[in-house]
C-alpha cells in the first residue's frame, strides 16, 4: 500500500538568515540557466542575508535541497496604509519541476505578504513564459489594470 | 524681443519634508482626474511625510505650484551592488501639459536615480497611455527585455 506522504506536496517555510547559503546558491543556478550574469554564490548568500536583516525581505523555500524559492520585496504603499508586495524571483530546481512546487511556493508567498500587511502583490514576467504566467493566472493574478482593464507594461532601462 | 527666460522649462528640484503637503494635493489630483479612489490630500501628505523620512522615497518637483512631480522609490538590488529604482508616479497638472513638464521630471529623476547608486529604473504602464510610453521611449525605456527581447508585462492582484 502507497504512504500518501509520499506523494503529498512538501510545504513552505520562511527562509532564515541561515538560509542565505542555500538562497545564494539557488539564485546562482537560476541566473546561470536562463544565461543572465550570475554573482558567486557566495556573493549572492551574503547580498540575502543583508536584505533579510533589513527586513524588506522574505523568501520561501520549499523542499529538502532546498528545491526552490520565492523571493518577496516589501515597501510601504503610497496610496494606502499598508505595504505593497513584489515577487522579485520564483525559482524551482530542474528535476523537481512538473510536481506543484511553484504552486507551493505561490501560495506560501500570498499568505506571508497577506501575514505581513501587503494589499497588492505585483510580479514582473516575459511574454513567452507561459508555464509561469499560466501559474499567476491560476490565483488570480491579472496583466490587465483591476482585472479586466488595459493591459499593463514593464518598461525598464539600465541606468 | 522676448525675454529667453520665460519660454525655458522650468527646472525639476528634489523635494524636501517641507513639500510634503503640495505632493498630497498633486497625487489627490492625480487620482481623482483618473477616478481611483483617492485619500484625501492631508493623509497623502502625511504618508509622503513619512516616505521621505524612511530614505526609500525620492519626490522630483517641477514649476512653481508645484505643477508636476515625479515619485522614485529604491530598495537594495539582489543582484547587482546597486539600488534598484521604481518611478512610482508621474503627473503634471492639466493646465501645464504638452509643455514639457513630464521630459523635465524624467531627466531629473534619472539624474536622481543615478547619483542614488541606482542601475535600474522601471516603469509600470497601461497599454494605451501613449503619451506616457513615447516619452519612456524616447529616453530609452523599453517594454522589451533587455530592448529587444520578449514583452515583459506586468501582473498584480489584491490580497
């Protein structure tokens, strides 16, 4: 007979400042196979461990590698007393994709930002990146203003 | 013959706490011409208040009512050493479009962005603002990854 706690879903848990290792190495691998320049990984776990210390930050990981992670960024909102959120990286290991922890980590992520006083989530995505914007889409996250409005933009430049 | 002086545009200025009041009537007006819902002037100011103590906030101005600002927030990058930057808000007053206003602003909060320590700066736009994503455009903002890359769009939901 099957143990159905081998195929339940693993959780997510809030990263820790002794995380940061684990979180450095993650955003190197993902940078490094989307073929973006990837600080050390050593230079990523420290960059994390300050961001954590200040607060503005919270990751979730989910899996024993840890297998993946959602980074949130946190500021206070302009047009309300609460915070806005941003999902600066969503990030899952290769050989463990295709299993819900994108998902996992979704819904780990929508519960600190509500825990932490967040009235809007934004995120940033590419148009062909369809596994990821049919994921957002799925808990109800819209590219159109309030939902049913214009389509919304990112325009950037480097400075 | 015509004094020079009065066809120059006016030069942007970096806020200081003093103009917080002058910036919650500005973001009141905004919103209201846009028909969100709009705290009233004396909560914005006070908000502003406090966003410009926390650092993270930086209010460019321009004209004498002042007639039109630009809002910038930072926060540490996660990878680069740099800040990342976020023009949260662009308004001029109605009377004062077409003038110029809005290209003043965005010179000086590039200006700003960069003496910041920033190597980004993004934008968040709706699809048939025109006026505002030729203006990105022409100073070198692009809804394209990297310039010439996919789309990027923005998604959002409230939590």
């Amino acid at each position: 007979m099957r143990d159905m706690s081998d195929s339940a879903p693993p959780l997510a848990r809030v990263a820790s400042r002794s995380d940061a290792e684990a979180i450095g190495k993650l955003l190197h691998d993902f940078n490094k196979e989307f073929g973006e320049p990837a600080p050390q990984p050593a230079v990523l776990a420290n960059r994390i461990d300050r961001l954590l210390q200040d607060k503005d930050t919270t990751v979730v990981l989910v899996g024993d590698g840890p297998d993946g992670l959602a980074a949130l960024r946190f500021r206070l909102a302009i047009w309300s007393e609460g915070l806005e959120c941003y999902l600066a990286e969503l990030y899952v290991v290769p050989d463990r994709r295709g299993q819900g922890l994108g998902r996992v980590l979704m819904e780990g992520a929508l519960s600190v930002a509500r825990e932490r006083g967040a009235d809007t989530m934004n995120i940033e995505v590419d148009e062909p990146d369809m596994a990821a914007r049919q994921l957002y889409e799925s808990l109800g996250f819209s590219n159109r203003e309030g939902g049913d409005g214009p389509v919304m933009y990112v325009y950037e430049r480097n400075l």
